[in-house]
DNA sequence: GCCGATTTGTCCGTATGTATC
DNA sequence: CGATACATACGGACAAATCGG
C-alpha cells in the first residue's frame, strides 16, 4: 500500500468501481462524504478523484456530483498514460516475453538521425535494435538511439537484459518524462526480414522520446510493431473553452 | 484571457516556453520565485505547472526544480490529450475540409454492435457514416453509432452540418470524457469503396467513446483514417513506484 | 422565476516532509 | 549540516453550477 493518502484513498476507490460496489452511471458519494469516510481534508480526496478523472474511471460536473463511468473492456495489449516496459506489459497480460539484440554499436548522430530522434548532430550515441518476441513469436521491431555520455560503460551483454533495469539500479538513472508519437507506417525490408507481418504490409510505430531526471533526453525508440498485437488507449477530458 | 489564476499563469509560462524565453534543458523560476510574480498562492503557481508538466512542457523534480524540456517539433496532424474535431484540426493545419454524409439510418443495437461500441443490446441508435475530405482528397471514414433517446430530434440534415455544434448548441449537451482506442486494421472492401489507400492495405482505426455531461454515453465512433495523414501524440510521466 | 441547500471549482495561507546540493 | 526546492496535507473562504421546493 503506498504511503501516500491520496494514492491510497485513490486506490480504494479505483477498487470499489472496478469491483462493481458503485453502480455505473451513479454518482460517487461527495466530497464531504469521502472526507468522512477517509478522515482527511478536501483537497486530499479531490486530489484522489482528479486522479480517477484522468485514468477515464469518473467524470465531475460542477453542482451534480462525480459520475462512474467505467466500463470494463480495457484487455489491451498495451496501455497508455503510463510508461511501460516491454516485460511489465507482458507480465501483465500473461505472455512470456523475450528479447533479442540483433545490433549493437556506437555511432554519431548525423543530419538524418538528428532530424528523426532529436538529438543534435555529432552527438555521440549508441545504435540498438532488438526483436521482442511475445509466446515465440517476433512481434516488436526496436530501432533505439541512446546518448552515449549518459551511459558510457553500456555494453552489447548489458542491452540483452533489461535496459531500464541497468539504467535505474545501475545507474541511478530515474526515468520521469516520455514524450511519444504514434504512427502507421509501411513495412521496410528490414521490418520482413524480422517481423512475420502476415497479410499486413504496415506497421504501428511507437516513437519515443525518454528524458531521464535532470532534463535530459536520452534514448530515442522507435518501437515497430506487428499490428495484430497492438492497442492503445487514452482518455481525455474536454475543457469548457480552453483556448 | 481565461478569467482563471491558474489558466493565466499557464498560459503566460507556457508561452515563454515556446518563445525559447527560457532555456531547453534549464530550470524554470522557483516556485517561490513565481509567486511573487505572479502575486499568487503556491497551490496555484503549483497547479499550472501541473498543466505544463501533463503537456510535455516540463518537468519536475523533488529538491531540483521545473526543467524545460520543451521540442519545437509538434507538426502533427492530430493532436493527443484533447478532444478536438475534424473541422478544429483541420483550421489549425491550414487544411480545407469537406464532410459528406454516405449513411444515415435508425438501427438497434444487436450483440454484435453491443460488444463492438459498449451500448447496451436493444438500445436504439442512429447509425451515421461520414467521409472527412482534406484538400479535397478523401481521408477518413466515420462509423458512428449515436444514441437516440440523446438525440431524438436528429436528421440527415443536422448530420451534414456539424454534429456537436448541434449537440452543443441546440441541444445544450456538453461533452465531457472521452475514451479512445487505437489500433491498426486491415482495410475492409467498405474502407477501399470510400478511401483512395495507395499501397496501405491497413488503416489506423480511433474507436471513440463520448460521454455526455450526465455520464451517458451517447456516441461510439470508430475514425477509420488513411495512414498516410494519420498522428497522434502522448506523453507520459512515470511515478516513483505506482503498483 | 426565485431562493436555499448541496456539490464541485478555485484560491488562499500554513505546516511539515523529503530530496538535492 | 543548512539552505533551497518540490511534494504532501490540512483547513478555510468564496464562487459557480445544479436541483428541488
């Protein structure tokens, strides 16, 4: 249980309306009910439901009340809102995973790879691909860039493991913001030669742009992936007139 | 100007962002800093940057500071993490814009449309079907189921015009949540009737949940778009531990 | 249409905890 | 260790929207 009180009020609400305790499409009980009920002060339980606001779970109208409207179809293959690693997706849905490094070695950002990944020309980075396979099969093509001064000891061996692992324990490195864009893209001769696309000729490109704490960017991934595993989400929240 | 302190303030920063007013990679005014400036509480110098760190603005940092991490890329042709039409996007790209109407008919929902949109089986619909010209060229496909007991007042007519404006303005409906999916489909014989795909033999495919101010869900539309034009930008922040 | 009770939205001030340097 | 910065939490005040009488 986290620590923090409003992640654990969230928590239990989050519990109850998935578990069916508050009928869909009913109002929550109000704030100053939940203030009774969880002993702590308003900002602390709106702090919670803004939070349930964002994962899609309410919705709030002023002067009504907070709305249920969850639903439970959500068996995604991959989930938005939140970063993820290829192995806690997996885990989650219950397929084994492996990865494979099919290319590993340092390179210079050049013109081309600047324009695409963001990173300055002559920058010193790391060039990694890697297949992710999801129950033996070649699902995920990874064509990642990763800055070389933030990771001077990476070594071929290291990648074969977990990336993030090696970054946050090893490292110290704390991954905060992750900027990404999605496309669909036609397949390249190197996505056949690793990607069984059956009778798809596109994939679903992920583009990543991780930035660790200090403000830095630091890997560039672009995760190419076979469209029949994959699904995104998102929920958003309309504004009355935000410009 | 929005009449709120918060809206202001983030605003105002985020302006200075895109401006280059403050560094990429450096730290921003404390929030101390920024409190005299502004003459505000905390809470609300606090709540802004909330909002730039949600948009991908900055980052934040326990101990540190509010870094920068702004890219002037951002040339998308669909933006994420708001609700906005095709008419809206496509004034902001500079895009002229046609929407026909190829379908309008009552229909009542069976188990198969009951799984694919999430309305109840029996429940009485409109099905509408829409195709979004950009330039003149013919990019996506509207399937959409709408409820009519939220609508009953709806024709083809109304449909060819600007269905939320309707919704909005005559009907007085704000729409408040939306949930979207994606994925990438293969392109059906219907997909090749409407759309000209090139080489693509899929689509990117948006299935889009509305809820109305009242928690009513009262439009399912699966966006069927040529992948070619087709963005779609996110961002993400990882918390320290979050199960 | 008005009024009052309820509920969420905004904003303020303060105190304390925790991470960074 | 101390100074600085953000993170969490509390309590209070008023505004704005909703709803029922």
């Amino acid at each position: 249980m986290p620590r923090q009180k409003f992640l654990q009020i969230y928590s239990q609400l989050k519990q109850r309306i998935e578990s069916g305790e508050y009928p869909v499409g009913q109002l929550l009980p109000s704030e100053n009910t939940l203030i009774g009920e969880f002993d702590c002060s308003r900002n602390t339980v709106r702090r919670a439901i803004s939070e349930l606001v964002r994962d899609g779970y309410v919705q709030t109208r002023q002067g009504w009340g907070v709305c249920n409207i969850f639903q439970p179809i959500e068996h995604s293959s991959y989930t938005m809102g939140m970063i993820e690693s290829f192995r806690e997706t997996a885990r989650r849905t219950g397929q084994t995973s492996t990865t494979r490094v099919v290319a590993f070695e340092p390179c210079t950002a050049d013109e081309s790879i600047a324009a695409q990944t963001g990173f300055p020309v002559g920058e010193e980075l790391f060039a990694l691909q890697r297949i992710h396979d999801l129950d033996g099969v070649a699902r995920i093509l990874n064509i990642s860039y990763l800055r070389r001064s933030c990771m001077p000891g990476l070594t071929r061996e290291i990648a074969e493991g977990s990336l993030y692992r090696y970054l946050e324990e090893e490292l110290g490195m704390s991954i905060i913001t992750s900027k990404r864009t999605f496309t669909v893209e036609l397949a390249t001769p190197q996505d056949r030669q690793w990607l069984d696309l059956g009778e798809y000729n596109c994939l679903a490109v992920v583009a990543n742009q991780v930035y660790n704490s200090e403000g830095v960017m630091f890997e560039y991934t672009q995760s190419r992936h076979y469209p029949g595993s994959f699904r995104f989400q998102d929920n958003a929240v309309r504004r009355p007139e935000e410009s």
